[in-house]
C-alpha cells in the first residue's frame, strides 16, 4: 500500500498551494506490528515535511504583503 500526503494552503488573497510530500509505502504482505500503522520514524518525517511546507508559505506571505506599501498602496523596491 502507497499512501500519500498532500498539503494545500490557501493565502489570504484567495491563491492556492498545493504541497505533495513523500509518500509512505506499506507492504501488504508485512505481518509484523511494524508494517502496521504509522511508525514514528515516518511520523516525525511528516511532520517535519509539513512544517516546512507550512513556514516558506507563510515566510513567502509576509514578504509578499510586506512588499506593498501601507500608506500609498504602491509596491516597494526589492
């Protein structure tokens, strides 16, 4: 059994990411307590993927927003 994980987050303007992180594979044959369910090695790996995923969409944001102006509206120089 393949199981993937995807992310989508969706930015405060209405744009949307999708993330697609590394799949968990699953032999269905296993039949040992470790080929059942989610091992914490594969746990800590996803969660690590997704926040990963979660800190550059929102870093990207705020750089994004920073970028406009708050008084006049215009975008700012690099």
């Amino acid at each position: 059994m393949d199981v993937r994980i995807t992310i989508e987050t969706t930015f405060d303007n209405g744009e949307k990411r999708t993330h697609q992180l590394d799949g968990i594979s699953r032999p269905y044959r296993v039949t040992c307590p470790d080929g059942i369910g989610l091992r914490l090695e594969d746990g800590k790996r996803v969660v690590e993927q997704i926040q990963r995923a979660i800190l550059c969409d929102q870093v990207e944001e705020i750089i994004r927003e920073s970028r406009v102006c708050p008084d006049c509206a215009s975008v700012r120089a690099i």
